[in-house]
C-alpha cells in the first residue's frame, strides 16, 4: 500500500556537521552513540582479519604475491553490525572506508589537540570543528568544482558572509534533482594494488557487486557466519582512487573515477545498491520513483506543462529506452499506477 508524507523535519538543526559520523557526541543520551568513543574524545577502532593463504591457493592465485594491509585498522563491527552513528555508511565498501577514513582523521586531531586543550569535552569539540573546517574546504575546493560552472560558484567564494543560511533544502532537490549521483557510480574501480589497474588479483578493478558484498550485513562477503572482520588485501588504497591518469599513458582501460551525469546507472546499481533483497524491495530507479512520490514530487508531464513544455507520450517514452532495457507491453508507469490507484485526487 502507497503511503503518502505530509509532515516532515530535519533532526539535525546544522548543515554539513558530518553528523553521519559524530552523531550526538560522546556525551549523547544514546549509549549506543556514547559507545563509539573512547575517553569522551576519540573513535573506537576495529581491526582488518588476513585471509587465510588456501583462500588465494584455491583461486591458483600466489599467496605471496597479493599485497596485504596487515593490522590495518577499519571500522568496528559486532553481531552482524557496523558500530558507527549511521550505519548507512557501510552500505558498501568506498563508503565504509571513507567514514574509516574521516573517523582516523579525527583521532589525529585529538592527538595533536590534546596537550592544548586537557578537558575531554574541550578536545573533542577541537578535534570535530577541525574535521569539519577540512571538510567544508573539501566540499568548496574539489567537489563542487567537478559540478559546477565558475559563474554559479564565484558568489560561494567572494561573498560567502553574504549568502543567505540554508536551514531548509528543498524536497524538490533531496529527492529528485540529487539522485543525479547515483549515475556517476562506476561498475568498477581502480580500489587497490589486488583489484585495479595491474591488479594483482583482478586486473578488471573491484566490480560494485564486490563493494556491496564486503558489508556487515552481508557478512563481509563471507558464506560461513560470525566473520566479522574486513580482509587486509581489501583495504582501500586512496591514491589509486583519487588519481587521475596522465594523458600521455598509452590506451588505458578506462574504470573507475566518477561516470558521465547521465541517465545510464550501472548494472550492479539496478540490482543490488546495498539491497539484501531487490526482489521486495526493488530497485533503485523503483525505490527513487517511490521515494519521490510518497513526498509528492510532481510528475516529469506536470512539470513539463508548468513550463508550458509538451510532455513526452507513452510511446515516445519507450521508444526511448534502450533496446536491451524496453518495456513488456503491460507495463505502467507510476503515475498511471497511481491514478487507477485513486492516489491523486
């Protein structure tokens, strides 16, 4: 049954503090949150496991040749469960290792803040407004660049006093205009000197259905059960991930970096995106068209004539699909469902 949303709020009153990663702190109300952290001030850690050498042995692979990252730390998990303050950043692989990687960040800070600031609470405060000062740096230095022409970014950088504070975004943009993301997600990446370019294991990179397996829901991509712990040769290498490379190499296979903002997603993103089950529910583009109806999104047809645009018809809609991707003859689209539905009076 189809539930449509009508009151909404955002738990978390500041924009981009990183609360995926602090939640409420070391002194929250939650035990679990307050558990994350040692002394009041730092992150617990857990550790990496080294894959037993018949593992490669079975695969006529050299146990000898696979580079490992032995007692490399990652993030803690127990009973089945990542222990960090949103566990929907260990929904795959890049993205549990960049919470690791924000979290070791963090406990460098306290280190060098600490002798500064001896009161835990004092510390910590440091060390997050640190992280998140290297964080904002981020976002306006490399992220937005990638996106976004000069002309609507220089009012960011001359005037930023002058912009007016965002305690709202709008559900228009939250639930439709930034999916655009999920179609610059590779099918496979330059992750580490096992799985990428030259790979000692796998020369085709780390394929997404692989980032989504090593997951604590999915068992750290393991069949037996109560294997907890990430495998030392699947830690991220981070300047294979962020390189660019030179023109001058000669025919390099291209994967990996950041795809085309188009509308083309990646298989693996149709079929698994961290999902345990698909079958029930569903696919991404299923589960975006959803998420975009529950909160009444408009319609691409009521959008189209808003801006006096004629709207594509039905057949002009799947005579633009790809050949490998066209429609049975009884399919629907949403709206059409929703209105036999009487969702829309």
């Amino acid at each position: 049954m189809a539930v449509i949303l009508r009151n909404f709020f955002n738990e978390h009153p500041e924009p981009l503090m990183l609360a995926s990663l602090y939640g409420d702190g070391p002194d929250s109300a939650d035990l679990g949150i307050r558990a994350l952290y040692l002394d009041g001030k730092r992150f617990r850690l857990g550790r990496t496991r080294r894959e037993a050498d018949q593992v490669f042995s079975d695969l006529l692979l050299d146990p000898g040749s696979v580079v490992h990252a032995s007692g490399a730390p990652d993030i803690p998990r127990q009973g089945g469960q990542p222990l960090i303050a949103d566990q929907r950043n260990d929904e795959n692989l890049i993205i549990s290792q960049l919470h690791l990687a924000l979290m070791l960040f963090h406990n460098k800070a306290v280190a060098a803040l600490e002798a500064a600031f001896p009161d835990p609470t004092a510390c910590f405060a440091a060390a997050r407004a640190l992280v998140t000062r290297h964080y904002h740096w981020l976002i306006l230095n490399d992220y937005l660049p990638q996106l976004l022409s000069p002309a609507v970014r220089r009012p960011l950088s001359r005037y930023p006093s002058r912009l007016q504070r965002a305690n709202e975004v709008p559900l228009e943009f939250t639930t439709a205009a930034f999916r655009f993301g999920h179609s610059m997600v590779s099918a496979a990446y330059d992750f580490n000197a096992n799985f990428g370019l030259d790979g000692l294991i796998s020369d085709e990179g780390a394929r997404l259905e692989e980032l989504f397996a090593f997951t604590s829901h999915r068992n750290m991509g393991q069949t037996a059960p109560g294997l907890q712990e990430l495998p030392d040769h699947w830690v991220i290498d981070w300047e294979r991930m962020t390189r660019r490379l030179p023109p001058s190499r000669a025919n390099p296979r291209e994967f990996g970096g950041a795809e085309q903002i188009d509308l083309v997603l990646a298989p693996d993103m149709l079929n698994l995106v961290g999902d345990s089950d698909v079958a029930v529910h569903g696919s991404i583009l299923f589960r975006n068209l959803m998420r975009g109806f529950q909160r009444r999104i408009p319609f691409g047809q009521d959008l189209a004539l808003r801006y006096g645009v004629t709207p594509l018809t039905e057949a002009e809609v799947r005579n633009a699909l790809p050949q490998e991707r066209a429609l049975p003859p009884g399919a629907k689209g949403l709206r059409q469902r929703a209105e036999e539905m009487g969702l829309l009076a």
